[in-house]
C-alpha cells in the first residue's frame, strides 16, 4: 500500500530493511558501533529507538503509522513528545497472543488511551479489539489492498490434484491437517500432490509426519519463495489450501494475502471457518470453508472441487468480484487516506506514538 498513496509521501522507519523496500524513502536503524548498540538496546527494553526520534525531527511528518501493535508501543514517548498522531496497524497476533503475554496489558492499556486511532485487517479483528477494550469508535476496518492491475485473471475450467499451500510453517497455518487431507486422497487412489511453499519451526516436524503418513512421493517442501514466483504458481496449481487454526497459544490469522492474490488469479481457494477468512471466502460461493483441524473436511472438499467443473468455474467468477469490492489497492489507499485526514484535523485531542512515517504531500 506504501508505494500506492496518492495524497500523502510515505517516509519510512525501520529497524531491519526488507529487500522489497528498494525506491522508497527509508530509514534504517544503526546496526553497529555505539550507536547500534544504544539503538539495538532501547527496542529490547520496548522503548523508543533514537534513531527514530532523530528522523522526525528532520521530517516532520504529519501523522504516524504503527504497523503492529508491539513496534507502536515502543514509539509512544517519541511522538507524543512531537505531538504527532499515532495510528496503530494490527495483524493478527498482536490481537490474540501478544496481550497475554506478561507486562503488555498494561501496554495494551496505555496504546487504548493515547494512541489516536487503530486499523483492524478485518470485521473479525476489529470485534476481538472491542472485547479487549479498544474505543469501537476509533477502530477502522481496512483490508490487505491488491493492486488487481499487476495480477492477471487466468479462470479456472476445472481443478486438478496438485494442490498448493503457502505461508511460514507455525501452527496456526494448518499445514499439519492440509497433509493428512492429503494422506487420506493418496488412500483412496487420487492422483494428487502438494507443494508446500514457505518456511519455519515447524519444518521438521512436518516432514517427519510426511513420513510417518508414507506421502513423502507427493509432498514437495520449496521452502521460503519469492512472492513474484508464487504468484507464478497460482496458475500453475489447482487448488490453493488455506485450512488456518488457532493456536494454542491464541494465535490466529486476519485475511492471508495469499488468500486475495489466490482468488484475483482464478484459483480455487479452500480456507478454514476461521478468524476473518470467511468475510472473503464464502462457502459455496467464492470457495469452499472446512472446520479447522479437520482432515477428512479438507480431503472431502477437494474431491468436491476435483469432481465439479461448473462449481469451480461458478466460485472463481464470485471470487474476482468480491476481491476487487473488498480488496483494491486503490479503495485500501484511499480508506487509509480519509483516515489521516481525520486523525490530523484532530490531533491536539491525542497523546501519540507509532511507527511508520507519513507525509503530507503537497498537491498542486
């Protein structure tokens, strides 16, 4: 969304620089010397990083993006000593897992009463951040955005057995019951395989359940994978699986972007009846929902998709409009905008912290 606003310039601060940030206005924390070390130890104590204090008193920005509500947290001193708005970014398990975790219910207490306002990716989300206490008043909901234009729409005919799933090996990715839906397909004779791209803790306990399942022949692990190079392999595979779980120590999913991108390319999507995936995967309608942790759901609802061409081409048509309503990078843009605007007009009633940095942009 960074790259794609209109009215504002993005000026960005972070501690570790991502290789997909390249034209951007960045700044990036110290990483040795005196200065690095200072820095690297104020946000192990969740505290402002100099460095960042440094970069708005020479930018100057307008209003403060905090994407998580961890780094947020970290930035409340530096601007509300600036007078600069917050707005806090939450994903998923800075909803469910990191206020459990000790000393951040009080944190989570000061970010209720002095950030400005708060982002939810989802309906799902923002109702977990009300049950926790956040003002309902001041959380918006604004979807993953998808620039449709840079991803082509490749529909379906019918879906075949190779299968795919993407995203890190954690637990509340599914992956464990993707497998043994898999393993019940290969017991009944189905032609079928699946590549998993992605990587994570879980990596060798999955591969040793591929073993113990006997469906190593039809399990390829492609590890960590460019996203250029999977959207690539949203044409090349039949079915995308995004089975998500809670885990056990209450981390869950917003909307996965892969989910988005799946069905912008006219792939079918078979996603679990959790968190907010089914405000965008409508059982029957632009996909198919199984209840988590069920194998015997996900191998049935393959089979289901594998033996009905029409209910295949019916949802991929579904799921293109409901993305493009729900999900356009330039409806996310402007959502996001309108809120700036708003957040500025009344900055002198916040106290503020935050930690992307944006910019009013002069529009002629």
């Amino acid at each position: 969304m960074v790259r794609n606003h209109k009215d504002y310039e993005p000026v960005i601060s972070t501690a570790f620089k991502k290789e997909y940030t390249e034209g951007l206005n960045i700044y990036e924390m110290p990483k040795y010397g005196i200065k690095g070390f200072l820095n690297r130890t104020q946000l192990k104590l969740n505290r402002s990083p100099q460095f960042l204090n440094n970069v708005i008193l020479k930018e100057q920005p307008s209003v403060i993006h905090g994407h998580f509500a961890l780094d947020s947290y970290r930035l409340l001193s530096v601007s509300r000593r600036n007078k600069i708005p917050l707005i806090v970014n939450f994903y998923g398990y800075d909803v469910m897992r990191l206020p459990k975790e000790f000393g951040w219910k009080t944190r989570y207490n000061r970010l209720k009463a002095q950030a400005a306002h708060y982002i939810a990716g989802s309906e799902d989300m923002k109702n977990n951040l009300t049950e926790m206490g956040f003002p309902e008043e001041r959380i918006e909901v604004i979807k993953l955005g998808l620039d449709m234009d840079n991803i082509s729409f490749r529909p379906k005919q019918k879906a075949g057995l190779n299968l795919m799933m993407v995203g890190r090996m954690v637990e509340k990715k599914g992956y464990e019951y993707a497998l043994k839906a898999v393993s019940i397909l290969k017991q009944k004779n189905y032609p079928v395989h699946i590549d998993l791209y992605g990587d994570g803790s879980l990596k060798p306990f999955l591969k040793d359940l591929c073993k113990a399942l006997d469906i190593e022949d039809i399990v390829t692990f492609n590890g960590n994978t460019p996203n250029r190079t999977i959207i690539t392999e949203l044409y090349h595979h039949d079915i995308l699986l995004i089975p998500s779980v809670q885990a056990e120590d209450g981390d869950r999913e917003g909307i996965p972007q892969t989910i988005v991108e799946g069905m912008a390319s006219g792939i079918p999507v078979i996603g679990s009846y959790h968190a907010g995936i089914p405000e965008l995967v409508i059982n029957g309608e632009t996909g198919l929902l199984v209840k988590e942790r069920d194998e015997l759901e996900i191998a049935h609802s393959i089979i289901k998709l594998y033996k009905n061409p029409e209910l295949v081409k019916r949802i991929i048509r579904k799921a293109k409009v409901l993305v493009k309503q729900e999900h356009c990078i330039h409806k996310m843009v402007s959502k996001t905008e309108s809120l700036y605007n708003r957040v500025i007009q009344n900055g002198d009633n916040y106290y503020t912290g935050g930690e992307m940095i944006t910019q009013k942009r002069q529009v002629q």
